[in-house]
C-alpha cells in the first residue's frame, strides 16, 4: 500500500502485513508526524492517529502560555498609558510649579494653550496717573499683588513698560512689592513712580520679574567715562540738581 503523511504528504510504500489487522501507528521520517493506519488502509484512506493525551496536556500548557503573556502584555499596555495620562494629567493642573522649577516649559505651555503663572501672583486693582513735576512728566503705577498659590511665595520684582502706539519700548522702571513674602491668599501692594516719562508712551504694561533679573540702579552723582575730552570749564555750566 501507499501511505501519505497528512502532515508534509510524503508518501512511502509499505507491506500491507506490516500494518496488523488492528492496525499501527506510522511515523514520518520527514517531518516526524505520526499518524494511524487502518489494515484497510489505502492511498487516501489512512486516518491520523488520535493525539496522545500528554500531547494534549503540552497543547493546553502551551496556549494557557500564550494566553498569559497576551494579557500581561495588554495589562503592559494599560499600566503604561495610565502612567504617561497621570503624568500628563499632573503636568496640565501643576503647571505653575512645573515652570516654576523649570521656567524654559513655559513656551511649551503656552504653545500647547494653556495659561501659566510661574510667580503665582496676579495683578489687582491697578492704577495708573499721569502727572507733571514743574515741567517734567511723571507716571505713577501702584496696585495690590494676589497670591493665587497654594503655598507661601516670595515676591518678586514688577516691571512697568512704557510703550508707544506701534507697541515699541520707550521707557521702563522696576519696583518691588511690599512685604517680600506672602502665604496662600494674602495681598501685597506696589508703587513705581516713572519720572520724565516720554510723552509719545502710549500704553503702560506691568510684568513680573526674577530679582535676580533687575537692573541695578545707578549710583547717584555717578559719572560716564567717555574717551572725548573734558569741556572747559569756562565755557560750560554744571546745574546742581533740584530736590
């Protein structure tokens, strides 16, 4: 007779005696599979053999395997986005202190829409004059600073900004707010006094700043060295400065 594997579908030929009135079980030498031949069996009429019941066992092992790790990885999957969403999450409501501790994620913040406020002050109860010293123009800004924070914060510097009608800095003038800390909720209040303002200043904005970032103030009385020669002082006249 001819047998075929119905695994890889060699075929060999084979004794009929050799198969028994009850039949055997054949094994390919190709591909190793076994499988059941009937005394009867023919081309075409050999049947697989049933699996062997530690073959069954190995199967069930083997996708019980495979179905843990398809669910370790999907539990995997869902432990890590849940983790990227809470730091997203935290990211999007700590904002303030996130550009607090690293101000450069600002304008990513702010690229993104969402509004940030580093200091956790905002401005309140704003008011802005313009006046004249004999001659010279003066513009007061004082106001209150809220702290918005949840937490006792140090006050840092405000920065007034004159700027004219094409939006172009004309003069500045930083002050300081009074006290220099305040807890969750407290107000603190500000005066910066601009003296001769420019007259084409068109619009006044207010900003905080770093201390760090404020200018020193020059030294009163103090001279600029230049490399042009001193005026002669019987032609020139130096006004002493009225209080």
């Amino acid at each position: 007779m001819i047998l075929t594997c119905p695994s890889c579908e060699t075929q060999y030929f084979a004794d009929d005696s050799t198969i028994g009135e009850s039949g055997r079980t054949v094994k390919c030498a190709t591909c190793g599979h076994s499988w059941f031949v009937r005394p009867e069996g023919v081309a075409g009429h050999e049947h697989a053999a049933a699996p062997a019941a530690h073959e069954i066992y190995r199967e069930r092992v083997r996708e019980q395997r495979r179905r843990k790790s398809r669910f370790a990885a999907l539990v995997s999957w869902i432990v890590t986005a849940a983790v990227f969403f809470t730091l997203g999450l935290a990211a999007i409501i700590f904002r303030n202190d996130v550009v607090k501790f690293w101000p450069e994620s600002a304008t990513a913040y702010k690229r993104a829409g969402f509004s940030v406020n580093r200091f956790g002050l905002e401005f309140d109860n704003i008011e802005r004059s313009r006046t004249f010293n004999d001659t010279i123009p003066v513009v007061t800004v004082s106001g209150k600073a809220v702290n918005v924070a949840r937490s006792t914060v140090e006050t840092p510097a405000v920065r007034v900004s004159l700027m004219d009608e094409r939006g172009k800095q004309v003069a500045q003038k930083f002050g300081t707010i009074t006290p220099s800390e305040l807890d969750a909720g407290d107000t603190g209040t500000f005066r910066i006094v601009l003296e001769q303002a420019p007259m084409e200043s068109f619009e006044i904005e207010l900003s905080f700043v770093d201390r760090d970032d404020v200018p020193p103030e020059p030294e009163p009385g103090a001279e600029t060295v230049t490399d042009e020669p001193a005026p002669d002082t019987a032609d020139s006249e130096t006004e002493s400065p009225t209080e």
